[in-house]
C-alpha cells in the first residue's frame, strides 16, 4: 500500500502486531525505544559518511536506495512504536510542531536560507 492511502494508525498497528507476535513488548520501554532511534539514524547517516560533495552524496543515495530504505524504516518502526508506547498521537504533534515552526522561521524572512 502506498503513503496516500495508508494511516499513521495502520503502520502503528503493523508495528504493534510484529511486536506482540514475539512478545518483545516488555523490551519497549521509552528509554530503549528512544536509542534505538538514534542508533538507526546513526546506521542511515553511515550511508552519507565521507562524502564531499552534494554530486556524491547524490549518487551514494541513488545507488543504495533499498538499503537506506530499509535504514528510514527501522526509524520509523521505532518512532511509530515510541509513539504508541508514550500515548503521542503522531499527526498532532507533528502538527503543533509545524506550527512552532512557521513562527521561529517565518517564510519570508527564511526562504532559500537557513540562518
């Protein structure tokens, strides 16, 4: 299924089935759950390490497309876990943080730059 069709709610789901069907639950607490974020960001940024230009990283990303996939999806399996295990509703705060984000960086005062 595509990303114009599925839930936030759907991928929680998916991820909550594959974590109870091993019982792994209990290895789901916040703190274990929060590393395991950042350990698989640390795996996706191995991907870019080294590389010197916008061009090659460019074509790093091109040429290993699955693998970094893979890498985003074990993010997001942790983040969407984290989420339900911390009772976050996933679209209302991404929401409300969009909205702090248009006030600390107003379009017009930001376009095209990032300081």
């Amino acid at each position: 299924m595509s990303d114009a069709i599925t839930t936030i709610d759907d991928l929680k789901q998916l991820v909550q089935a594959f974590v109870d069907e091993r019982d792994w639950r209990k290895f789901h607490t916040p703190k274990n759950l929060a590393m395991s974020i950042a350990i698989e960001a640390a795996e996706l940024m191995e991907h870019f390490q080294w590389l010197d230009s916008p061009e090659r990283a460019a074509d790093a990303a091109e040429h290993d497309r699955d693998a970094i996939g893979e890498e985003l999806a074990d993010i997001l399996c942790y983040a969407l876990s984290f989420a339900s295990v911390m009772e976050i509703d996933v679209s209302t705060a991404l929401r409300d943080k969009m909205k702090k984000n248009a006030v600390k960086y107003p379009a017009d005062r930001f376009r095209g730059r990032f300081r």
